[in-house]
C-alpha cells in the first residue's frame, strides 16, 4: 500500500466514524425529546416515527396526531407541525399576514378571501377552493373562538386543511416552545378543538 492509499484510507475511516458519532448522538437527541414530549398525548400511545425522533405519532381525543420538529436551515427558519388526521374536512387555509404576502396579494399573485370577521381578516391571510363554504364554516362564533385559542399560542404561523388532515404550524424554531411538553400539550388541546369545532371527526388509521 503506497502512502496515498494509506492516507486515502485514514481518512475515509475518519469521516466514516465522524458519520457514525453524528447518527449516535442525533438518534440519543431524538430519543430524550421523545421521552419529554410523550407525555403531552394521550397515555400509552405516543410512538417515534422514523430513525431520528424528529416526528412523534400519538392520539388525543381521539385524534391520530403526528407532531414534526423542522430544524432551522439558512434559508428556512423551521418550527413545528401538528397534523392530525381528520374526515369530513374541507380545502382551506389560513397564514399570519406578513408584509411580503400582502404585497404579493395587492399584485394579485396570491388570494386573499375575507371571512367577515374584520380581526381574523386583517392577521391572516385565508384561502379556499370553496369561499363559500370558508365562510359558512368561520360565521360560527364557536368555530371563529376555537381558531383564536390556536392563534394565541406562541410562535403560530398558519393553518392548513386538506379532505384528510388538519394541519398547524409554528415558526420560527424554537427549542425552549418546540421541544416541551407543556407547549405540545397546549398545541394538541387548541387544535383538536378547532378540528371539534369545524365538525371534524377523527379518521382511523387504515
């Protein structure tokens, strides 16, 4: 073996136990936040998905929830997601308004439905398939207080519905929120309440 093969060599088994150290302690992180948060869903149904524990699946009141970590990138400032699995839903959703996506709005490259409660109109930013029925399901009082209990928990950024799925999220990332049982137990309470009070039912794993 020449000494540019045995260098060669080294150095592959260096970053290979680099890689290996890495997937050790990112799976020892997964699995410490699994511990902390599992106790925020119902008992003795939370599981980890996936090989690094940034995806937790669980019930509460009777919903299929998964909860999803999204690390921080330059380009992106991650959060959290919490989508849980719901029938009888509608195509819909509703984003904090920012500066960029009203502007974006006035130029007509995004849509912008007004629900007719002017407080949720100005924060967000609706749309729909169906503006008809967006506004036939926020012109309950009951729906449009349950969507302010998500709203006022800290770090919420936006709403999504789909037939199958009612989805929040939280943004930018933050530990000290993401990562705390107390938070996600918040997160869940607040959100299967609106998914309650849209007249959503939890959908049964297949």
């Amino acid at each position: 073996m020449t000494p540019d093969d045995l260098f060669a060599a080294v150095a592959i088994a260096v970053v290979l136990i680099g890689v290996i150290i890495a997937v050790i302690m990112i799976r020892r992180v997964g699995r410490n936040r699994f511990i902390r948060l599992a106790p925020a869903f119902d008992f003795g149904t939370c599981e980890k998905v996936g090989p690094f524990g940034t995806t937790i699946a669980g019930l509460y009141r009777g919903f299929t929830c998964r909860y999803t970590i999204h690390p921080a990138s330059q380009h992106n400032p991650g959060g959290a997601s919490l989508r849980l699995a719901v029938n009888g839903a509608g195509t819909w959703s509703a984003d904090v308004a920012g500066a960029g996506s009203r502007l974006l709005v006035n130029v007509g490259l995004l849509q912008d439905l007004e629900i007719g409660d002017p407080d949720l109109d100005q924060r967000l930013r609706f749309t729909a398939d169906d503006e008809s029925g967006l506004r036939s399901l926020f012109g309950t009082d009951h729906v449009r207080t349950a969507f302010r209990e998500v709203l006022a928990t800290e770090n919420f950024s936006g709403v999504r519905c789909r037939t199958d799925r009612l989805e929040a999220r939280w943004s930018p990332r933050d530990r000290r929120l993401d990562e705390d049982a107390e938070t996600l137990r918040r997160r869940l309470e607040t959100v299967a309440g609106l998914a309650a009070a849209c007249g959503f039912v939890p959908r049964m794993p297949s």
